[in-house]
C-alpha cells in the first residue's frame, strides 16, 4: 500500500510502516494496539526499519509460530486499531 502523500499529516509516502507505525494522526490508536502486544508478551521494539518491517508483517500476516488464538488476537488488535484510527471512514 503506497501512496503519494499521507492525507492526514502530508508525510512524503504513506505505505504500511508510516501507517501502523509512524503517522502522528494515529497516536492514540497505535498506543492501544501496541499495548495489547506488550500484553501478549510480543516484541515491539522497533529501532531499525528491519524490525519495523517485521512488525509490520505480523499485523498484517500473523505468525505461524504462534497458535490460533494469539494470531486472532493479534488481528483483533489491528481491526481496532484500523476502526479507531479512522483512515478509511
């Protein structure tokens, strides 16, 4: 998903990374939806584009090493995250 400009803040590229991550419109969003990942004692330290990208991943595609219901539950969080942040209302 790229796009010329970020409709909410102007950012240059809005592609995943700038929208789960990055974009200054979706902080409160992106708090809750990195809290509950904490709570699932999930990894989101995201220091390098690497591990942003694969970060990223996991919201989008889930993980096979984890079991169905972590994989649900992390969806769960993306959907909330998608409806709260409003981007596609």
């Amino acid at each position: 998903m790229i796009i010329n400009n970020c409709p909410n803040c102007g950012y240059y590229r809005e592609d995943e990374i700038h929208f789960f991550l990055t974009c200054p419109a979706y902080v409160d969003a992106r708090e809750t939806l990195l809290e509950g990942l904490t709570e699932m004692n999930i990894d989101i330290h995201t220091t390098t584009i690497a591990t942003k990208r694969n970060l990223v991943r996991l919201l989008i595609r889930g993980d096979q090493s984890y079991d169905f219901n972590t994989n649900f539950d992390i969806f769960e969080l993306v959907k909330t995250f998608i409806i709260d942040s409003q981007r596609f209302s």
